[in-house]
C-alpha cells in the first residue's frame, strides 16, 4: 500500500473517484453537497494497493487548534484489509497535525466503532447530516513541547 497526499490531478481525480462511488453512488449522498468549499483550502490522502489502485481516501481541514477529518471513504472491494485504518494512523503523524491540539471528525454512526477502535472519543449528540445519521469523535494529538 501506498498513501500520497492528493497534489497531482490525478491524485485528486483518484479521490473524487473514491468519494463519488461512496458517497454519492452507494449512500446516496447529493453530489451538489458532497463535494464543498473546505475541498479547496483541504489537505486531500490517498491510499493505494500494492498494484496502484486507488482504494481509500480523507481529508484534512485546519482550524485554529484543531483538524476536522472528513470524506474518510474506502471503496466496496477493498473494505476489510485495513486501508482505511493505515490512512487514519498515517496522518495522525504529520507533523501539521501534531501541532494541533486535537483531530476530530462527525463520524457515521455505522463507522462508530472503527474510529472507537484508533482511540477517539464520542462527543455531543447524534445528529443528522446528508440522511446518515452522525456523531463527533475527537482524539488529543501530542504536540511538541514548546520551549
């Protein structure tokens, strides 16, 4: 496996791919919110097999103290080999993320257990978005000591 941070077109292109048959076709989520204006100023990942498949994908929006993980998606024929798990452990090591305070990211309730599982915690109540039911999870980073 191997995970890039979406800077090329056909990086992004593999990752719109990856969300667009998630989301869009398997969820039914409406293309004109799926896609929206954090995708500009996001930092997008892709994983890929070892034989360069696009299979799993997220992003990164910064805020102040914090990074809002979204569009966490892997597609139906590789679910269940851990790419997705890779993806999330991957960029909790960015050293852009370990300089905030936390990571956090409205999880659907049909994916609770898997972000329980990398050690976030629930926060708040269920909520609705897109249909699907959602709850937030966050997790502490551990930032360097400051001097």
């Amino acid at each position: 496996m191997k995970i890039i941070q979406a800077t090329t077109q056909q990086a992004f292109f593999d990752e719109m791919m990856i969300r667009g048959s998630v989301f869009v076709d398997e969820q039914k989520v409406p293309s004109a919110i799926e896609i929206d204006p954090d995708d500009r100023t996001a930092s997008h990942f892709v994983a890929y097999t070892d034989q360069g498949e696009p299979a799993s994908c997220l992003r990164l929006v910064f805020k102040d103290t914090k990074v809002k993980i979204g569009r966490v998606a892997t597609l139906p024929k590789f679910r269940g080999q851990g790419l997705a798990k890779a993806l999330m452990l991957h960029i909790e090591t960015l050293p852009e993320v370990q300089a905030k305070e936390q990571i956090y990211l409205d999880a659907q309730l049909s994916a609770l257990s898997f972000y329980q599982k990398l050690g976030y915690r629930i926060e708040g109540d269920v909520f609705e978005e897109a249909g699907i039911l959602h709850q937030t999870v966050s997790k502490q980073t551990c930032p360097q000591v400051k001097d």
